[in-house]
C-alpha cells in the first residue's frame, strides 16, 4: 500500500496498545499501522526514540474573550499556534451570545473570530445566558452540530450568571435533545459575601492580591458542585463540570458517578502543578484565576481523582492577559482580570508532572488528553486516538528532552508565564494536524486559517446509535508507569 506520509519508528500509543512502528498516512486519515510500511513516494517523518501520541484536545480554551474590562490576549492566530507547539491538534471555545443576542449569534461571532486564523480544527461550547429568552433555541444550535452547551453560575456582572432554575431547566432540556451541559461551579451569593466583607482599604493594604484565594474557600465550589450534580440527578441531564479545583468537588463527583449520576468532571493542568502558594510572590496577582489554584492537599487529591478516574479531562482553561493587563487591578484583587495562559504548556506539564514524575503512565496521559475529550465532546473517533480511519493528528515527542519555559520564544501573547524557568519534556518536536506537518524541531511551520470548524452530532456519555462501545469513557483505575519503564521501552 501507498502512503503520502509514513510516520517512522516511533513509539505509538494507540487504543490497542503501544507499539514501536509506523503510521501510514493517506490524504488527511490514518490509514494504517505497522511494522517497515511501504515508504515509496511517500514524505517520511522519523519518529525514532520519539513518543507518537494522539493530538491533544483541549476542550476549555477562551480566545479573544471580552473578560473582566478587557479582551484576553491570545485571539485564533496566537493561540492555536500555541497549541500546535504544546502538541495540542483541536481546541473547543467558549462563544458567549453579544448583548441582548442570540445562541446562534454567539456562534456565528466566534465563527468570525477562528475563520482565516485558526492552525489546527476547532469548535464551541455554546454559553446560555439569558435561559427563558435562549431556551427555545437549543435545538437549533443541536441540528446546527453544537452539541455541548455552558452556564456560568457566577459572573453577574458579565452578564452570564444562570440561577438554579436555569441550570435545572437547561439540564432538562439537554436529557430530551441528548446534548450536555457544561458547568462553571461556584456558589454566586457566598463569593459576593466574601468579597464584600473583605473590600476595606485597610485589607487590601494588608494583604493585596492574597485576598483573591481568601476570599474563594473550597466550599464555594464544593457547595455549587453538589448543587448541579442534585440537579442533574433530579433530572438525568448529561452534566460536565469544568475546571473543578478542590478535592471536596472530586468527592462529590466520585459518589455522584458510584450511583449513576450522569456526571462528568475535567480539571486544569495550573491545578494539578500550582497551589495557593504562589500568592506569596510579589507578582501574585498575575497567578489569579477562576476558579482560583487551591491547596497542596487539593492538588494530590486531583491527581488522584485523573487516576481513579472520578476526573476524565484534563484541559488549561487558556484565558491568556498579559503583564499590562494584569496590571490594572492596580492593588485592588476585585479588578484583576482572571485566567492564565495554558495552550502551549498543558501537554509539556502533563507529561512531566504526570508520567515523568511517576504520577500516570503514558497511555493514560492520551487518555485524559485526547482519548476522552473527544469521546465526551462528540468528536471520536474522528479525533482522540491514532487508529486506522482517524485524522492523522499526531504528536511526536521526546520522551526526555527538556525544554525552559521561557515567554520570549513562545507562540503565546503572554508576556509571562506561571511556569517560566520550569524545566519541562513534552513539547511537540512535530505536530501533523490532519496529515500535515504544522510544527517542525519545535517551531509553528502551519499556515493560519488551514484550522476547519468541526459539527458534532452527539456529548456525553450516552454515545451514538452506531457505536455505543466507542463512546464509553476510561474511568478504570490507572497504572503507573515511571520514567525508567518508558525509558526501556523506546530504547527497546
Ligand atoms: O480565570 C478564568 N478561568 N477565566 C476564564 C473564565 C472562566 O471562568 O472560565
Ligand atoms: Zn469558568
Ligand atoms: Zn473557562
């Protein structure tokens, strides 16, 4: 058999296990794996003493988001450059209806702001602000092939916040028309409580931007996670929480899966490797997010939720502001503009926070970043795993080389990274996106605007009529594969 491109030696996770071989590529698909594949006419990429891993999904990004008085930095261009470099090969955004709009202008807005810019495959989540006015319109949007839909339960002044009614009926709506909802969790009233209480002068002078995790203890979030999980039991409405940071919200989650709530929950790479630590810095305010790093003890319990399996996504959140605009919080934590950068660092930190530090192994790293994002987001097997059928969407790396975080000679607009001088393996040394080569011995060789939207016909973990089986998420337990194991195994 011909290829247009053979993928060579490589080290390949797949579904059915890790092998060291080929891929041979047709056109834009997977069309085989193998040992010596034919490599006549065809491009070869050398794979040797390289991971080959599935292309990263990174189904919580914000690009070119209005947020807090300003517009997050990395728009289409910027930030899925900086994604192919981090190996990641489709993102899912966010887009969030104008003032007064519709679901569907929401779409066709963020349609605008990826068309001519995106390097790699993209789509949205799409936000429901005003239910009683938007409500009607979710089948559209469905037939339209979004299938995931996102409500904020804070964010008032944005605009965005849904109230329990809005959840429930959303939740609903989503069981009938077999889409998901996604969840920002946080309880509005206490977090508005909390701040009002610690907005004096006097405090602020006191402790400045510590006031920012102060004022957001875990159970803000632990309390609005049990809400909508009571919410989607009451209602068997399929239901994703995003970014969940504490450990209480992992518990929640782990009991609510134990008696067959639809319940699925991702959480961020910041809050597997930061903790509130970082608060002691005299930049502190740079690291404030929402919702905000928690405690050390937090970040094991994560992690052990990624192995257990109660946490099935790992995403960044990207909501990338630079050191100027950062700026203009100007001592006062409330006006800080909240998210960090993620894109082109959620690969390098899982792979060495992860299967590098003896956390996970490597086939449960493709699992949390690629295989089940897509699975959960309607887009497997298209997307998430390197199987013959699939886009070619690969990334290869080096199981050891590491390189510094350095904010200069990155793709993202951040002038500032939380992890600069971190040494960190697992950025991308080659990235295909549907066949093509888009980053080369790690710089971005992908044209802009190459990125295509993708429609999806169903979320969540019901599954489509004709595979059941390929829909079902990994949740079992994991097996740790340490350094000198994957060591042996490319040298092998
Ligand atoms: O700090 C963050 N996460 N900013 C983006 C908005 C959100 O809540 O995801
Ligand atoms: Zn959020
Ligand atoms: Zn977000």
């Amino acid at each position: 058999m011909r290829f247009d491109t053979v993928v060579k030696s490589g080290n390949v996770v797949t579904p059915a296990g890790t092998f060291v071989g080929d891929i041979g590529i047709t056109g834009e698909t997977i069309t085989a794996l193998g040992l010596d594949l034919d490599t006549d006419g065809a491009k070869v990429v050398d794979a040797m003493g390289h991971h080959v891993i599935p292309g990263v999904l990174d189904v919580h990004v914000h690009l070119e988001l209005p947020f807090c008085g300003t517009v997050s930095a990395d728009d289409y261009r910027s930030g899925t450059r900086a994604g192919a470099r981090g190996g990641v090969t489709t993102v899912i955004d966010f887009a969030i209806p104008p003032a007064g709009g519709s679901l569907a202008d929401a779409a066709d807005l963020w349609m605008k702001k990826a068309d001519g810019k995106a390097l790699i495959d993209y789509t949205f989540h799409i936000c429901i602000t005003k239910y009683q006015e938007q409500k009607d319109q979710i089948n559209g949007m469905v037939e339209r092939g979004f299938t995931t839909f996102k409500e904020f339960m804070i964010y008032e002044s944005e605009g965005w916040q849904s109230d329990d009614r809005a959840l429930y009926g959303t939740l609903e709506k989503m069981r009938e028309c077999g889409a998901m909802l996604l969840v920002h969790a946080e309880s509005a009233r206490i977090l508005d409580e909390l701040i009002a209480r610690h907005h004096t002068p006097e405090l602020m002078k006191q402790y400045g931007a510590r006031l920012h995790p102060m004022t957001r203890p875990n159970f803000v979030e632990a309390e609005a996670i049990q809400r909508v999980v009571q919410w989607s039991e009451a209602t068997g409405g399929q239901l994703y929480i995003v970014h969940m940071s504490t450990g209480e919200g992992a518990d929640t989650v782990r009991a609510a899966q134990a008696r067959g709530v639809p319940v699925i929950a991702e959480t961020c790479v910041q809050y597997l490797v930061l903790d509130d630590s970082v608060f002691e810095r005299e930049d502190g305010h740079l690291f404030a997010c929402c919702p905000q790093v928690k405690t050390p003890k937090d970040v094991e319990r994560l992690w052990e939720g990624v192995r257990r399996g109660e946490v099935s996504v790992i995403s960044t959140d990207t909501c990338t502001f630079t050191r100027e605009q950062k700026a203009m919080w100007n001592g006062d934590w409330t006006k800080i503009p909240m998210g960090l950068p993620g894109l082109e660092t959620l690969l390098p930190l899982t792979y060495t926070a992860g299967v590098l530090d003896g956390r996970i192994s490597l086939e449960d790293m493709c699992v949390k970043l690629s295989t089940n994002p897509a699975k959960i987001m309607g887009l497997y097997p298209r997307k998430g795993a390197i199987q013959v059928g699939a886009d070619a969407d690969l990334a290869i790396i080096h199981p050891f080389h590491r390189l510094t975080v350095s904010p200069s000679a990155m793709e993202t607009n951040a002038d500032w990274s939380p992890y600069e001088g971190w040494d960190l393996a697992g950025f991308a040394r080659t990235t295909l996106s549907r066949g093509e080569v888009i980053v080369d011995d790690y710089k971005v060789v992908g044209r802009e605007g190459r990125g295509r939207w993708l429609p999806r016909t169903s979320a969540g973990l019901a599954g489509s009529p004709s595979e059941p089986k390929a829909m079902r998420i990994s949740r079992g337990p994991l097996s740790p594969l340490r350094a000198r194991d994957i060591e042996r195994a490319v040298r092998a």
